[in-house]
C-alpha cells in the first residue's frame, strides 16, 4: 500500500528580486515592489510530501518526527529570519523567487526523508500565491 505524508511548517524570511545582470529601470519593471532595494518579507508555510510503502511491521512508511525533523533541520532553521538573498548558503546566487525557493528547499530534502521518496514541494509565499515543485530538472 502506498500512502503520502505531509508535513507542514513556516518561516519568516526577506528577499529581493533583481538580477544584476540587468539595469535597474529593466528589474524594477519585471519585479515591481519586489525589487525595493532593502528587501522586503514573507511568512511562508511549507508544506513537503513523501511517498512510500506502510512498513508491515511498524504500520508506518516513516516517522512523522523523523519527516518533520528533516524539514526543521535542512530548511526551516537555515530559512527563518533570514535575507534570503545573502543569509542562505544553498540559495547562493539564486534570485529569490518563489518557484526558486522551492526547487532549492526539494534538493536540500530530497536525500533525507527515506524511506520516503520526496514526491511535493508546496510553498505558500502569501495568502494568494503559492508554488508547488514536484520534481523533475530544476
């Protein structure tokens, strides 16, 4: 039987879109108010789903504090209260966009939620947008 499980969790965190490469009437065009040169911040909830068979034995496919322990330690603790522009080490070089965030959150995760198979990244960045990654060539 295969089943997912979900894990849920947020962090506060700053960031600004803009491209070096590009002049600043070019970035403030494409990114509006998200390219104010101080940043700006977000309440994100996070939601990851693993996939995977119940283990007969145990009746779990895995722990759900051992899941919510990998999403603490690899993403959450390096996010929250951060700029995530210059704070995050695996967002290095990375414009901070939603859609970024989240392929970058599925590769700090995906090698530690065995023996679950990493399946979804949903990332709410507010109350009206969100971003799932499932996988596949970042």
């Amino acid at each position: 039987m295969r089943v997912r499980l979900v894990s849920t969790s947020h962090f506060a965190a700053a960031h600004r879109l803009h491209r070096d490469d590009w002049d600043e009437a070019t970035n403030r065009r494409i990114f509006d108010k998200c390219n104010n040169p101080h940043g700006h911040g977000h309440t994100y909830g996070l939601a990851v789903t693993v996939e995977g068979e119940i283990d007969p034995e145990t009746g779990y496919l895995m722990d759900f504090g051992h899941l919510k322990r990998a999403v603490d330690e690899s993403v959450v603790r390096r996010l929250d209260r951060r700029h995530l522009n210059f704070d995050v080490d695996f967002l290095k070089g990375v414009n901070p966009t939603a859609e970024n965030i989240a392929v970058a959150i599925w590769g700090q995760l995906a090698d530690r939620v065995a023996p679950g198979r990493l399946v979804r990244v949903a990332l709410q960045e507010t109350e009206r947008n969100s971003v799932v990654y499932e996988g596949g060539a970042p």
